[in-house]
C-alpha cells in the first residue's frame, strides 16, 4: 500500500503548498497495531470524502506515532507557521501551534514540545518558559474554544483530523530579546509582523 513511515519521514501536501511534516522522534512505545480508532485510522474512519495518499498518511502516521508536526513556510501572506496534529486525541493536550520566520526552527521546537507531552508534560494556558527556546521567553496562550475561524485559517489539517469540532490548542507565542510578548505595547516591532497572536483575540468583540 503506502510506503513505510518512519520518525523523521516528511509529506508533501497539495500541489502549490508544500507542508513538510515532522514526526516524533521519541523511542516511546506505541502499540504498533493495537490503537484502532475512527480518529486515526484510515478503514473505520469512514469519510464520505475521498482521501488521497496525503490524506491517508497523515492518519497512518497520527495512528503510528501519536501525532505530527506540520511546517507551512512563510510568504508574503505572513509568518510561517508549525503545529502538531494528534496532541488533543491521542495525550488528551492541546494541540501546538508556534509562528516565525523559519519553518524549520519552528517544527523543531513544537517537535521537541510535543515530544515533552507524550512523555506525560503538560503545558498550562498562560504558562511562561525559559527554558525551551534560546535566549527567549516562551508563553503559552490557549485559543478561544468558541472562535472558528483563527483556527480553520490557520490549522487547516488539524481541523480536518478532528472534523471541524472544537479541540483545545495552545499557541506558543515568544517574546522579543527583552522578554516582551506581542501584546506589551513595547515589543520589539521588527518582530511583530512574525507571529500572528491567536490568543490575543480572547476578550475582542
Ligand atoms: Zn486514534
């Protein structure tokens, strides 16, 4: 059928876009057939759509190792962007999602995080890190549950994993050299074109 995964494989979704994925690279032991959910695998999952082989990877792969990493390169649209796919199902967290310049440095970060919560970390909204990004600060912002659209805009694959209901995501926001988020009215503006703050939208009319 399709060829093998392993850690580390990358997939190319759509034609004009290219989304790299990144997958766990932990040695954490997952049943290797025994997770059978209509989530994540392809036969019970029943869609009226058809899947391509994308598609169907993805769900292979979010079966096999428990999530994935999407990496969508910046344009002149905006930053780029990672986010994993599989958090909320399969370790009951939310789903990661960090903006920047560099995909890849991206990728590696949510990774490395996601690696954290299925090795049994949790991240908490409004929690702040130091440790798990160089020389910046870290702050995790949950998204509103009750606003779509960020999320539809944004998380194209995760909505489509998780069929469009409504899933918890924490937005990885960094703050600048000084420590600054986005939303201190002295951040770093040389920065701000580089993370669109979803968290942010909490409270706005
Ligand atoms: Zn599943």
């Amino acid at each position: 059928m399709l060829t093998e995964l392993e850690p580390g494989s990358e997939i190319v979704f759509g034609d004009h876009q290219v989304v790299g994925v990144a997958m766990d690279t932990s040695s954490r032991e997952l049943p290797p057939d025994g997770h059978a959910c209509a989530y994540c695998d392809p036969e019970l999952r029943g869609d009226q759509q058809e899947l391509d082989e994308g598609d169907e990877r993805l769900l292979e792969a979010t079966r096999q190792f428990g999530f994935m990493v999407f990496r969508i390169g910046a344009d002149d649209e905006g930053p780029g962007l990672a986010f994993t796919v599989g958090l909320a199902h399969r370790f009951d967290h939310p789903e990661l999602v960090c903006f920047g310049a560099d995909a890849d440095v991206l990728g590696e970060l949510v990774r490395d995080l996601a690696n954290q919560v299925a090795a049994g970390s949790r991240f908490e909204d409004r929690e702040i890190r130091t440790d798990v990004l160089h020389r910046a600060k870290v702050r995790f912002d949950a998204l509103p549950t009750d606003r779509d659209a960020p999320r539809r805009e944004h998380l194209g694959y995760a909505c489509w994993f998780h069929r469009n209901a409504s899933f918890p995501v924490l937005q990885v926001v960094w703050s600048d050299r000084e420590g600054r988020f986005p939303d201190d009215p002295d951040h770093d503006p040389a920065l701000a074109r580089w993370q669109v703050s979803l968290g942010a939208l909490r409270g706005s009319a």
